[in-house]
C-alpha cells in the first residue's frame, strides 16, 4: 500500500491501570498484540502495534498503566510509560468512568497539561457507562485539559473505534512507513509467547496468585518440520504459590500451557511445542535480568 503519499506516526496510549488500553489497541490494530486481564497492571513492557487505514500507518504505544510506583517493578513499568508518550505525535488518554480510579487519573491529567503533542481523550465502556455522569466526566476532564478530540468509545465491542481510527490517521504526519505491510507488531516471538503464557496465568489463577509472578523466556526454536518449540519458567516469589500454580496433579500448569500454547499456534499460524515448569526465586523482582527480559529498563 506505499504508493502514492503515505503518513507514518506514533500514538501513545496512556490511562490508569485496567482502563482497557490493551483491548483498545487490539481493536485498532484488528487482532490481538496486546494481553488483556481483569487484572490491573498486566500491561509490563511498551508492546507496540501496528495499525492501518489507507495510506497511514500507526505505531501504537501500548503504555503500562500510570499509577504511583512503589516497587521497582512499579517504577520500571511507569517509567516504561512515559516513554512511549516521549515521540508521540499524539497522545490518547483512555479513561474507565465507571471505575474513574481519580488518585492516578489527576496526576496523568496535570502531567498532560501543557504537553505538545496532540491529545485526544476517549472514555470506554460507553456501553455500560450511564449517559449523565459520562458527559460530565467528559466536560471536567476537558476543563482541564485542551483535547483536540474527544470520543466515547466501547473498546470490548469495537463501538466508536473507527470513527476515532479515522481521526488519529487524519492526524499523522506525512511520511514513509517504518514497518511492512503485514507486520503487526514489533515484539519479538519469544516476549509475545511470554505475554500469552502471562495473560493466562492471570486468567486462570484470578485472584489466587499476586501480581510478583512473571514469565521468563528461556528458549524459542524452530525445529526442521516448521513448529516451533518454546521454554518458559514461571516465577514466583514464595515456595506456598507453586501448589497454587501446579495445581491438583499438575492440573493448573497444564491448562494453562494447553491454553497458551493453542492460543500462540493462532497467532503465529504454526504448531507449538510448549514447556513450562515453576521457579521459586524470592528476589526476582530485583533481579536486572528479568526485567531485560521483559522488555523493561533497569530502574533504580
């Protein structure tokens, strides 16, 4: 599709934890390149991807949740954040109204105040949004900040999103692409494998397992016949979370590789060979490594 004159720009997707930000740019982008969870905070590292409409192509900066760090994990994952919004041509705030979560909605709020870039402002779950509260939310938020655009959007069921998918291409600046046509994402195999095996961990554990787990790539190979086998170690904080992760005869930890793996052999469109096995490692989330291997910077 690069005939002609194309546009090429970066969108930030920034919000609170949980406002929907990865189900959003799955939506945009029209498959999945992001983990979704009920789970506040899944989103770790700034996976990007890559939507289109005609001639314009969109890097989507799917941005970890902003929130008031604590921990270094926390501190790496906001600093993640603010990152992806450095060399965006526009920035798009997504907020939940239902949940609002104000104590990190404000602060992102001032932050956006005087920033350059174009802002446009999306309220989600306009489907179960009552109508009232939502345009008032809609006129405080913009009192305080000059949005170039508003939308009220459902990024479950896609409503509202290509009228916004329209705008934000409108808006980029003319230029040639910077990835092909047919790539949708720039996480590499091996940390979107991860980020399946993570998403369900999440999905399957609920709220037995704390956010301290993480998934670490160990290895990603293609074997002779095309499929692809892929090793990962699941890694918690505390010796009384592996039964919780094992589960009942090794039950849990299959169904959760059985899900991964069906789900990875979608995207990837081959067969998947996948093994995981639990670590224990009290100290991980202070361990340099992980974090590389997640996809974020060391952060003192």
């Amino acid at each position: 599709m690069q005939g002609g004159s194309t546009q090429c720009g970066v969108v930030a997707v920034l919000g609170a934890p949980n406002a929907g930000k990865s189900t959003l740019v799955n939506q945009l982008v029209g498959q999945k390149v992001a983990i979704t969870s009920a789970k506040a905070q899944t989103t770790r590292a700034r996976m990007l991807g890559i939507a289109l409409f005609g001639q314009v192509q969109m890097i989507l900066v799917d941005t970890p949740g902003i929130f008031e760090p604590k921990r270094r994990l926390d501190r790496a994952m906001v600093s993640a954040a603010w990152e992806g919004a450095q060399s965006a041509d526009a920035i798009l705030l997504l907020v939940d109204p239902i949940k609002q979560r104000r104590h990190e909605l404000i602060p992102l709020i001032e932050a956006l105040e005087n920033r350059p870039e174009k802002k446009i402002l999306v309220l989600n779950k306009v489907d179960k949004a009552k109508k009232e509260p939502l345009l008032a939310l809609a006129e405080e938020l913009s009192q305080r900040v000059a949005f170039d655009q508003i939308f009220f959007v459902s990024a479950l069921s896609g409503d509202g999103v290509p009228e916004m998918k329209e705008f934000l291409a409108k808006s980029m600046p003319a230029g040639p692409w910077m990835y092909p046509e047919d790539q949708v994402s720039d996480a590499s195999e091996r940390l979107l494998a991860a980020e399946v095996t993570r998403e369900q961990l999440y999905a399957q554990l609920h709220e037995e397992l704390p956010y301290d787990a993480a998934v670490r790539p160990e290895s990603y190979t293609v074997r002779p016949d095309g499929s692809v086998e892929v090793r990962q170690q699941i890694v918690i904080a505390r010796d009384s979370q592996k039964p919780i992760v094992l589960g009942k005869g090794g039950q849990r930890i299959k169904a959760i590789g059985e899900a991964a793996r069906t789900e990875l052999a979608e995207i990837l469109g081959v067969k998947v060979h996948l093994f995981l096995h639990v670590k224990v490692s009290e100290g991980w989330s202070d361990d340099k490594e992980v974090f590389e291997e997640m996809g974020l910077d060391w952060v003192k």
